[in-house]
C-alpha cells in the first residue's frame, strides 16, 4: 500500500491546459456588461503533459458562430471530481467556462 501512495505522488505530474482563440477573434474585457451574459461549461480531460483546446471549436459544437461574438472570457475551474481524477497518474481534469456576449 505504502508503494501504491508513492507511484501516485511521483506519476501524478502537472498539466498545462490551454484555451486557444485561433480562428475565432473576439474582445476580452475587463468590465461588466450590459447585454445579456450566456454561458458554456465544458469539462476537458487531458492525457499526458500539455492539452489545447480551440475555442471556435468548443463554440462550433455548441452551434454558436464565432463572428456573432463581441466580448468573450473564459476561466478553467476544478470542482471536487475534477480533483479526485486529477490524482490519477497523467490524467488532468478540468471545467472550463465559457462567458461570451453577442452583438
């Protein structure tokens, strides 16, 4: 058991996660809005080191048009499951939030 504890602590290593704007060109804004706020959330699971995830992509799936967006912020947040299969070795597991505005 002691062996197990220890494999987990040296295989579970750090991910790096990203979001990546190609194709789709969009405002971040650091202010409130006052149109109206909609939301995406989408849990992304990576296997290994690194992991990029296109954000025309994620909006495609969701039937949004990249072009209809005006300001557009996004963050990468863990809830509890996300951290218990996190501890898993070369598994990364995070919730990511999408808030966007139309024109």
């Amino acid at each position: 058991m002691k062996y197990l504890i220890l494999i987990f602590l040296f295989t579970s290593c750090s991910h790096s996660l990203t979001l990546n704007p190609k194709g789709c060109y969009s405002k971040g804004l650091i202010k409130n809005l006052e149109k109206k706020i909609y939301t995406i959330e989408k849990s992304v699971v990576s296997f290994g080191s690194s992991s990029e995830h296109y954000l025309k992509e994620i909006l495609e799936s969701n039937k949004i048009d990249c072009r209809k967006i005006k300001n557009v912020n996004y963050t990468f947040k863990s809830d509890a499951l996300d951290s218990i299969l996190s501890v898993l070795p070369f598994i990364e597991r995070k919730t990511l939030v999408i808030n966007y505005s139309k024109d």
